[in-house]
C-alpha cells in the first residue's frame, strides 16, 4: 500500500513538471 501510493506521489510530481514547463514554454511563445 505503502509503496504504491510512493509510486502514486512520483507519477503525479512528473506530470506536474511536465505541465509546467508546457505552460513555460506557451508563455515563452506568446512573450
């Protein structure tokens, strides 16, 4: 249990990057 909800925490830290540097890189091409 525990180790999935790890594995959870890690899935949702790199979507969370992952949208955030799409949304820099969208600011970036509207500046």
């Amino acid at each position: 249990m525990k180790g999935k909800f790890i594995q959870h925490q890690r899935w949702m830290l790199l979507w969370v990057i992952q949208r955030d540097s799409s949304q820099k890189s969208r600011t970036r091409l509207t500046m």
